[in-house]
C-alpha cells in the first residue's frame, strides 16, 4: 500500500515547527508494512492544500494529513478535503453535540468557529479524538482513502495507532513486514562502528539478503539490519550475531529500549537505588531518568547544585577543594556522588560537572566535562573533551554518564576496549 | 520570490531522519524575505525525484533541493535536474581534478560512481562545496531556478549561506521582507486567544493588510501578525497594539523570548534569585531554566525529590502532613518550595508535586498537579487538572509554574482574569 503524508500549518513552511509527526508516521508506517512514497508540507492557504491534496491521492492508495483541524480561521482541511473529494460539508449533530459536551466538561467556550469542526464531507466519517477536541475525518476519493489526522503529536498518534492504522491493514489484507533488528551502541563514533563492521557488510554485500543503516544520535549509533524483502528473519538473526562479535559490550539493548530504561533495569535486578548530583546538566540527567517508566523504584532523587556554594552546603564537597580548583575538577565529580549518594541514601550516586558554554571557565575550555560514580565497591570518575554547542554538551554529559553507570553495574571495564585495528 | 524545498532520501521517508533541514531552511529564507510556499520529501528513486521537481518547478520561482548528490548508486539528483530541464549531463573536468584532489587530499578512493560528482547539466554551473566533497548545482529551467545542495546539514547550510542565498536575492532584486511581530501567551488554549481576537480578525479581514495566525505549543500559544506584502510595519504595529489591548496580561512576551528566560530576566531586574524543588517534573523545570543563558546570575539549584521521604529528609516537608495526605497535595506543594527556598538560600523557590501516570497515585487521577511560589511576600499555590500522557502533563506543569512565577514577580493576580463574554 502506498502511503503519501501531507502536513498542513504556515508554522512548518517558516521553520518555526519541526516535522516530527512525519518522521514518528514513517517509522511507524514502515514498521507495519505499508510504503511511505512522500511527504508534501504546505501552508494554511486553501487553493495550495487543494492542490497537494490532488496531487497526493492520485499518486498513492492512502493520504494521511496532519493538521489543519482546530477550532481557527486557518484550519482548513476539512474544506480542502471536501473540495478533492467532490462533496459537500455536512454539520453532523452528532459531533456537535460530542464538541459540545467536550467543551462543556473542560470549562471551555465553543465558539462559532470551533463548530467548524463538527463538519463532516458527505459520504466521509468522523474519527473520534481522544486527547483533544478536533475530531479526525476518513473520507474515500476516486479509489484512494483521505484520513485527516490533528497537529497536535500526542493526539495525531493516538488516533492513527488506534483508528488510521487499523483501518488501513485492513484495506491492503495486512501486509508482510520486512524482519528488522537494531542494535543500540553508546560511547563509539558511527564512523568506527562502520568500520567495526566492514566484514559483515561486505558478507551480506554478496548475499544481499540483508540491508545495514546507521544512525547517529548524540553519543549513540543505531545499527539497523533489515531483510532486501518480506520475511527473512532468519538471515536478519545471523547477522545480528556476526554484529554482536564485532561490536563487543559497546552494544546497551536492541529495538527501542533506552539507556536510561538499561541502567534502570539494571538497577531494578540488584534491588538498588540511584541518586544523582548535577552542575552542567542541570536537572537533564534527572528528567532523562525520570522518563523510563516504573523508574520510581529505583531513582531516589538529585540535586542540581548550580551555584558552587551549594556544592559544598548541600552535598557536602570540600570548601578548599572548591576554593583552590573551582567547580570543574574530577575530585568535586567525585565529591559530589559521594555526597548526593549519602544525602538521599541511594546505592549509588552520579554526578556532573564541567563547562557548557557558550564561554570557558575558570580557564576550562567549554566542553571539558568530569562524570562520576559512587557505589558500594568504589567509585569512578571520567574525564571528558566533548564537541558541540551548549545544548549538545548537555545531552552528551548525560549519555556518558548513564553510560558509566551501565558498565559499572556489569562490571564492565570504564571505557570500551575493543581495539579497531582494520 | 516564492522558493519550494524538495528533500531527497528514502531515510526520510522511513522516518528514520527528522527532516531538520527544512526547520532550517524554512526559517533562514523566511527570515531573508523569500515565501516558502512548499516543502516535498522524496525517496531516492529518479521517477519520483523527476515527477516531484517538474511539480515543484512548474509552481515556484526557485526550487531548492536537499540530498541525492553524493557518490552512490542511489544519489540520482543530478540526473534528475537534468531530465527536468531537458539537457544532458556532461562532465566537467575541471570539477573532475577538483574531485580527485579533494579525494587525494583526504586519503579516500574515488570511484567510478563517485566520479558522477563531476556531471553538471548542460547550462548549468556548479557550486563548490567547502565542508565536503559532493559539488551543488544551480540549473535555469523555463523561467525558475534549481538549486541542489548535499543532505549533510552543515555542508547544506553553509553551501546556501555562502553561494545559493546571494544568488536568489540578486534575482529576488532583494525583496523587502513583511513585517511581523509574535505575541507570546501563556495558560489559556488557544481556542480562547482566538475568540479574544475575533474583533480584531473582522476588522483585519476588511483591511486585508494583516495576517493572524495562531500557533499551538504545550500550554503556550503564539499569535503571529504578519503584513499581507513587503513592508506594512505600521498597520502590523496598529493590529498588535489592540491585539495587547484584546489578550491582557497572558501575553508574557515578543518574538522568540521564551517563558523562562523572562522569568530569569525578572529575577535579575528584582535582584532575586530562584530555587526550585520537582517531584513530577523530576528535573525538567531546572533543565528548563538552565537552558536560559546567562541564568547562572539567578539560578541557585534544585532538589528532585522523587521518593517520598527525600521530601521530608532534605526539603523539611512536614512528616505528619505526608503521612495523612500523602506527596500529592497542595500543601506538600506549599511547603516544598518553602524548604527548597530556604536550603538553597533563593529569594524565591518554586515546587510541583502531582500525578504525570500513567497510573492514578494514592487514588489521585493522572494529571491532578500542585504547584506553588514561596517569596518574601508569602506564597501561593495552584491546583492544575492537567491533560494528556506522561511527557505533556510534566511540560504542562513546568509551564504553569514558570507562569505562577512570573505572576508572582509582577504583582498579577495568580490566574488571567479576563472574562470571555462573547
């Protein structure tokens, strides 16, 4: 099945709003076995998402429009599907009284324009929404299917998981999907996990059976193995094991589990508890954690001690430590996991100190980063050089320190040893 | 000048790479007074490349293309302009000693695919390419232009910068860019910004100089005023001003300054400083504030006090109070950011206690949130039914507290109080 995605807002035209609902539909649509073909944005004008609309269903079997559907003057998509599909907009009482009582039980006005989205083209259907209260539309045109879908991520996901995708397996008789694995790395360059990994390109070159991607992320590679067609677990299998040889302990988890979601797990088998002390991230290394689900058993808390005093009356780090080597030094990392370890009684403690930027400090070049980790058996401090801007220093501090903490856990050694001698 | 994007890669498609160079794009001709009217994403097949660019070519004055120029057998870019524009390919020698320097230069192998970089389209000039090795192109065809560039962001970025911009305003006659001014507001949906703002659309709508449009994020929405042409600074200034008059005070700023820099601007204007104590928010308000440059000046810490009895041990919670009512209540709420203020020596603290989920807690449904604002001049608490999963409820929370705040250091009375009487 053919899929084209057409994303309507001015918002995504003039750069102030990331298409991200494009990159979540690919992935998902691809996973479930349907093709995407394209992706057309266009503004909120009427004539201009007429045309891609024309242009989209003539092209492909299904048509999935983000946005466009609110309660505003530039919400035009139910129009424009309309004006394709050759029908008129029908107010469906229903739905209104569906919006109404929404409205009604979030204390929220409907305005005249908010009963815009109770219209429905003939011959089309309404999607229920719900997270939020712009409804979505199916509506078949000349042998395609048009699903209109909100803007707004969370709900744009709930209603195609649970009413876009469905319905559209059931039109293409549920198509065999590609077997895939991927495999997580941390701490090693794409440029060397592609190189690690030279024999087994070039093996599955020959047979073809098997396609390699890579994707970078901040401190992280991918390694996507997916089979050339339907099917092909088993050659898919083979080859992550040949991976798995190659790449050594710098692989954290396959599929879509997150380091902070391994170092959690991990924390959860040993019945531990983790606490955490911040400077340069201020607080992300804490939200990281505290986005794994169930984490709560495990993470006991942090403190981001962002002025230097509070280093020292808060977690306890030396005063002439402080005094005669500044903040970023990899005894106050050290110092500072002990001491947030103690002062919230977690098994373990982390910590992070450096510069961020935009500018050095104290002498320290912007980027030079120490991460530690107290735990029952001893503690390890990491001295860092990393790259970027302000916001990437942040990210990679705490890729690297949920880092550490994995392999002191496995009782890894503190960097990955594999040596690249191709 | 009317410029659309086309992005080449099946990584796109698959969703496996967020279509950041349009974000990019989009906001960088935007901001030099081009219109980017469309953005297309296509997969590497040269059909579909050729297909989307005559569509492209035949609505835009230039049309700007992203990825498909480098050295393998799925980069079909070149071929692709040159079938649109109904020439040949020749290779260019002197792009060829160029190619084969570059490649001498940093050791690599120039293969016969490679050796494709060299082609141009008859008519057509190359563009150098200073960061890698792949050349861009800019080809006339029937009256608009054809720019292609490498996928690589920076190599993109600076090849528009330096070479693709300055030609498209040389041919632009170099346009007056429309005025424009943003309102930012905060804590009201934006269903209700527009019901406040339809005086001003009808009467904008009869002029037809302005342009309103409403842009949605997590507890914030942007109203952008934008001229209908070139210059209209004064009639965009006259729409804003009753646009201030219409919205009262949950307009918090202009432009791009985001909800926390004004709160640490606030601060600094008042000599004050912050602390801030996070259950649910678990780090994200203290991430949040440091993403503020310059808040060092203002920001002393915070404490994530994510199990329970952290909220007594280090914040001084009231043991009695957690025991009877437990973590979910308005006066842990109150008594965290009064612990957190007085730990951390702020002048201020600030605190969120509550449910994200996915589950209910100690019989609260999901999304029942306290925040609270402990100052010199006392403190106040607001109780929140937040909506949405687990990521949206944390924003949503981080949002309304950096509200509370900033309501509490303006002297405004704790909720906006315009009556929407329409």
């Amino acid at each position: 099945m053919k899929v084209e995605l057409v994303a309507v807002g001015d918002e995504l035209l003039i750069g102030d709003v990331v298409n991200t609902n494009a990159t979540r539909l690919g992935r998902l649509l691809t996973d479930a076995g349907m093709r995407v073909t394209g992706i057309s944005t266009v503004g909120d004008g009427l004539d201009e998402l007429v045309d891609v609309l024309r242009i989209a269903v003539g092209r492909a079997d299904a048509v999935l429009i983000t946005g466009g559907l609110g309660p505003t003057s530039d919400d035009r998509t139910r129009e424009a599907v309309a004006r394709v599909a050759g029908v008129a907009l029908r107010r469906d009482p229903e739905v209104e009284q569906w919006l109404r009582d929404r409205y009604k039980d979030t204390g929220r006005t409907l305005t005249a324009l908010g009963l815009q989205q109770a219209d429905v083209p003939e011959g089309g259907r309404m999607l229920p929404n719900g997270r939020g209260s712009a409804p979505g539309l199916a509506v078949d045109v000349r042998g395609s299917v048009v699903y209109a879908t909100p803007g707004v991520p969370h709900e744009m996901a709930a209603m195609v998981a649970e009413q876009v995708l469905p319905d559209m397996l059931r039109r293409a008789g549920s198509p065999a999907p590609r077997a895939q694995r991927v495999l997580r790395t941390v701490g090693v360059g794409e440029g060397i996990i592609a190189a690690y990994l030279e024999p087994l390109e070039k093996e599955l070159a020959q047979a073809g059976a098997v396609e390699v991607a890579y994707l970078a992320e901040p401190g992280e590679t991918r390694v996507k193995l997916t089979s050339a067609g339907p099917g092909g677990g088993a050659a898919v299998d083979a080859a992550a094991l040949r991976a798995y040889e190659l790449l050594g302990d710098c692989v954290y988890a396959e599929g879509t589990e997150q380091l902070a979601a391994v170092v959690a797990r991990l924390l959860a088998e040993r019945g531990a508890t983790l606490a955490a002390a911040e400077s340069l991230t201020g607080g992300q290394l804490a939200a990281t954690l505290v986005g794994v689900p169930g984490v709560s058993a495990v993470f006991r808390g942090s403190v981001t001690a962002y002025a230097t005093d509070v280093k020292q009356s808060v977690l306890g780090v030396d005063a002439a430590l402080l005094a005669a080597e500044g903040a970023v030094h990899p005894g106050v990392a050290r110092e500072m996991a002990a001491g947030v370890r103690s002062l919230l009684s977690g098994t373990y403690g982390v910590a992070t100190t450096g510069v961020a930027g935009p500018d050095p400090q104290d002498g320290h070049p912007v980027g030079e980063v120490y991460i530690a980790v107290a735990g029952p058996d001893g503690d390890a401090v990491a001295a860092l050089a990393l790259p970027g801007d302000r916001d990437r220093i942040r990210t990679l501090a705490v890729v690297r320190s949920l880092e550490l903490l994995r392999r002191t856990l496995l009782g890894l050694p503190q960097e990955h040893t594999r040596e690249f001698t191709g």
